[in-house]
C-alpha cells in the first residue's frame, strides 16, 4: 500500500500505569519518550518490508496491571525474622515489587512483560539500610538455606538479576547509596555499592561544596546505563563507560572492595598497586553476586574539566580505512581520546539520520566527494583531561585520520550524538509495540581476529532476511578493541528471538571472540562461558564459589554457569 501522506504513527508517549508491566519494561524515566525520526521510521519500513498500515494496530504492549497466582513461599515467622533485621517498612513481598527486582532490561525480559509471562520470582524483597544488615541478611540465609539476590539498578541486559530459585533478593537503592569516604590527598572515593552513577557524578561534580574539597572531581564512568545504574553493577560485571578509552574500565578505576560472603568479609587493601600475590580484585570483580554481597567500592577520581573538552568526527569512504585509522591512533602513543566511536557502513547510514545529518549540507559535500552512503564510516569522539593534552590529540588524531582519507565533519556530529547518548535506549518500547525488536550483543577482539570476527558475525547476523544489523567499536586499546552489534528485525515470539540471538552468540564464539567486554555474563550468556575460558579455568571458579558459597545460595540458578547441567544449558535458563 502507498505511503499515507503525513502519516505519523500513534506512539504511545503517556505515563505507563501505575504497577502496569509497562512501567517495569520501560526505559528510565517514565515521562520521557523517543520515538524514530522520519528519515529513520522510513528506512525502517524499507528494512522491514513494512507500511504505514503495519503501525496502525499495536501488539501486546504491557499496560495491564501486574498480577498473578505466584504467592510468596515465606511463612508469616520467616517475614517477621526478617522485619526484625531491617525493619517491617523494609520488608515487601507484593507481586509489583518481586517481578520489578528481577527482570532486567535485555529483550527477553521485554518480552514476557508484554506477555505477561511471570516466573523466577523472589519471595521477598528486603531493603538493607547499612552494612550490618546486609551482614545479618546473609547470615540469615546462610543459616535457613534460602537463596540471595542482589538488585540496584537494574539495567542488567544479561538475566544478572533474575532470582530463579526464589529466596530473598536484596534491593539496595532505597539506603545503601552513601558516600563513607573521600581522599582528595589520595584522590579516591568510598561509597556504598548501591549509589547511582548520577548521585556519584552529582557528589565528586560539587565535591567543593559536599565534601569540602579543593576542586571538582568526577569518575570518567558513563556507560549507556549511566542514568539508572549503580556502582555495585559496574563493578560485579566489569563493566564500561563510554569514555573508557581514557579513564579506563571499571577494573581500571576500582581501588578497593568489600563484601560480604558466607565465610565472612572478603576486603582488598587501597593501595595503587602490589606485589603480595594474587589479587583478590580480580578475583571478585566479575563475580556478578555469585560469591558474595559487595557493600563497599573506593574509586579512583579524576579532576573534571569539562572547559577542556574537545570533539571531533570524520567520515571514511571505508569500513577497512577507518579501522586501520583507529588502531593508528591507538598505538600512536601519544595518550588515548576519552569517547571514541567507529560506525561500519550500515550504522552510519542510521546515524546519520538519528542524528539528522542525512540530507545536510555536510551529508551532500560528502557524497560529492565520493563517501557513498552504504560504504562510508563515521567516526566521532572527544578528548579530556589536561588543555595541552587535548590540543594535541585532536591534531595527531586529525594528522592520522588524514592519512586514511578521512573528511573532517567538524564537533556538531559528536555533539548531536551526546544528545542521545543516554537516551536511544528509549526507542525499543516504542518499535516493540509494533513488533520490531531492537537489541545488542558485545564482544571483544584483538587487531589480528577483529575482521573475521566482524564478518562471521554480521554474515550469521544478515542472514535472517530483512534484518538491520549495525556495529561499530566503542572502546579501544593499542592491542585491540569490542565489536558491539545492533540487530534490528521483525520479531515478536520469544523463542524466534532467542534461537535468533543464540545464533549471535555461537558465531562469536565460533570466530573466536570474548563472549563479553563489558556487559558481563549473568545467566543469558552463562550456556558459553565454559568453552570461552576453558574447563582448567572454569574448575578455578568452581573452587573459588564452593569456598565463599558452599551451600550455593549466592545468584544460584545459572549465573556464570555454576549450577547448570553439562548438556542443554540453554534450555536450563530458557525453560
């Protein structure tokens, strides 16, 4: 059928309500909605084969209120007990509440949302308000054999929360969000592992006026999530920001952790570095909750002098010369850009009409000069730190981009995607109510797979017909790089979405890649964790969790693949 002149589709944009399904799945802040602009609801309906008739009815979209006949299997003594720890206000088993701290944020979970499909539920959701009542929670259910979750943010896209064998889940938000120390000397900060990253930003951003303090300070960690997820996240998953180039990943900013496990208080030393053996870091971080409850994290801290930003973006005519620019750059040494963003041709030709730069002035000098849509890649970033230090990154990475072909499209590219940086992730409720599914998969590579890996994964990723698949790097080292795919398609089923997504993930492992960069494991990506790392070392990790859980009640039910059968592991967490 023709396209109906000014049509717009009817997106849904109200205030999903209040205990819907639709108020859990929607992205962050319940009154603020992104729909497709033009230029990309019409490249859409092209991918997809669509019309303007496709979005005139919605699918399953959530607004029924949550209930269901999944009543708590705690006894009203078991309620009390736990009342006694933290306080009766602190103790919840409505049904809003447990689906709330258990389903995350990856398409799965959106998916039996819409549906109304319920399970994995914890039997009661526990607020902690400091460390000793986390102390006792554990000892709790050390002692009454009942499984521990842990939830803060709640922007887990791997199943990391999900509490699969009920129990408790404690949600740390509601008090555990604290500054307990700053060293302006050491340049550190000490904070309770539920703060989020913009209570943390807004603290270290007027450390002067909060904690006295010479100067304004920040953390360098902004991941997509930024907005709605905690410290005790990033690190339990080593996560990334999207100025990781230059701060560094979560490991990278971590000092020192503690946590609480059954066997006791695991606490690592605050020193910048050591030679006294293995480091019990490493060790917990990355552990997603399965060996113990992190209470505390100290970070380091960078001075925040955002005056001395500067951006940059230029366009390639190819996916290969941008890639050979951006290893350039990386071992140039000359230091590394904080944000720094590749886009192959496909993600180019959306970002330029995301971020309306199709059909600009900038879009026709491009296409006069030969960098045609469908082969051209985008790359954008910006520098921080030190003015000088800035300058002359911006000029070497200018001299080397030069070299590849590259055009200079000036800092206005860079500056409209900071507009959406942490807001694209609110585009899927609104493609969702039509049945589009859009998601994400990560990966990390070094220089020498890096292209095989991009084409064996992005052939599988094509192969469903009438599928987007964009990739770009979003954080980059002088040996390597992630691949971050985008797949858009036409899905509304459950198990076409995950036989579809599960194909992903064994060709990135079949080209050799690491199942993860910075999203971590949890249980989703749990079925690959084994042949990635080796049977020797996944025997080390068994070790490590029968010593700090022997009874198996921390994060029990697949997450990093502890408690799954040797066979059919994907239908153990898909069931």
């Amino acid at each position: 059928m023709a396209k109906k002149k000014g049509f717009t589709p009817d997106w849904y944009h109200e205030e999903a309500p209040k205990n819907s399904y639709r108020s859990i799945l929607k992205w962050g802040d319940p009154n603020y909605f992104k729909a497709p602009n033009t230029k990309l609801y019409e490249l859409m309906k092209n991918e997809f084969e669509m019309t303007d008739d496709d979005f005139i009815e919605k699918q399953d979209m959530g607004l029924e209120p949550v209930e269901f006949d999944l009543p708590s299997k705690f006894s009203q003594e078991q309620l009390d007990e736990l009342a006694a720890i933290v306080g009766e206000e602190n103790v919840t088993i409505d049904d809003y509440t447990r689906v709330s701290t258990s389903y995350g944020k990856t398409m799965v979970d959106f998916m039996r949302l819409r549906k109304g499909i319920i399970e994995n539920l914890p039997d009661a959701v526990v607020y902690p308000r400091n460390r000793e009542d986390i102390i006792k929670i554990v000892d709790y259910c050390c002692d009454k054999k009942i499984p521990l979750y842990v939830f803060a943010g709640g922007s887990t896209v791997t199943r990391g929360t999900e509490a699969v064998c009920g129990g408790i889940t404690i949600d740390l938000r509601r008090h555990f969000n604290k500054v307990i120390d700053f060293s302006e000397n050491n340049q550190t900060i000490t904070v309770e592992s539920g703060m989020s990253g913009p209570q943390l930003e807004e603290v270290l951003n007027n450390a002067v006026e909060r904690l006295g303090a010479k100067r304004a300070y920040t953390c360098g960690h902004f991941p997509q999530s930024f907005e709605y997820s905690c410290v005790g996240g990033w690190v339990v998953t080593r996560g990334a920001g999207q100025n990781s180039t230059y701060y560094g990943k979560i490991e990278d900013i971590v000092i020192s952790q503690e946590y609480v496990t059954p066997v006791g208080i695991i606490k690592s030393d605050e020193f910048p570095a050591n030679a006294t053996g293995p480091s019990v870091d490493e060790i917990m971080m990355g552990s997603e909750g399965t060996f113990g409850v992190l209470t505390h994290v100290t970070l380091r801290i960078f001075k925040h002098m955002p005056e001395n930003k500067r951006r940059f973006s230029f366009v390639f005519k190819s996916w290969q010369e941008g890639v050979d620019a951006a290893r350039e750059v990386m071992q140039g040494e000359f230091g590394y850009p904080s944000v720094f963003r590749l886009s192959d041709p496909e993600e180019t030709s959306v970002a330029f009409r995301l971020y309306s730069v199709a059909d600009t002035p900038i879009d026709t000098i491009l296409k006069l000069r030969g960098y045609k849509d469908g082969e051209r890649c985008l790359m954008l970033g910006m520098t921080d730190g030190e003015a000088g230090f800035g300058k002359n990154m911006k000029k070497q990475i200018k001299k080397i981009c030069k070299k590849y072909g590259a055009m200079y499209t000036t800092g206005l590219v860079t500056k409209a995607w900071e507009g959406g940086r942490f807001t694209d992730p609110y585009l899927r409720e609104d493609l969702g109510d039509f049945g589009i599914m859009i998601d994400t998969l990560e990966c990390s590579v070094n220089w020498d797979n890096f292209m095989p890996v991009y084409e064996g994964v992005r052939a599988f990723c094509k192969s469903r017909p009438n599928t987007v698949c964009m990739t770009h790097m979003s954080h980059f080292y002088p040996q390597g790089a992630n691949l971050y795919f985008i797949f858009n398609a036409k899905i509304s089923e459950i198990d076409e979405y995950l036989d579809y997504q599960g194909g992903i993930m064994d060709n990135i492992q079949k080209y050799g890649a690491a199942m993860s960069h910075h999203h971590g494991i949890g249980k989703m990506t749990a079925p690959w964790f084994e042949a990635q790392v080796g049977t020797n070392q996944m025997d080390i990790f068994r070790a490590l969790k029968k010593h700090f859980d022997p009874d198996n009640l921390m994060n029990p039910g697949g997450t990093l693949a502890f408690d799954m059968p040797d066979e059919n592991k994907r239908d153990f967490i898909n069931k």
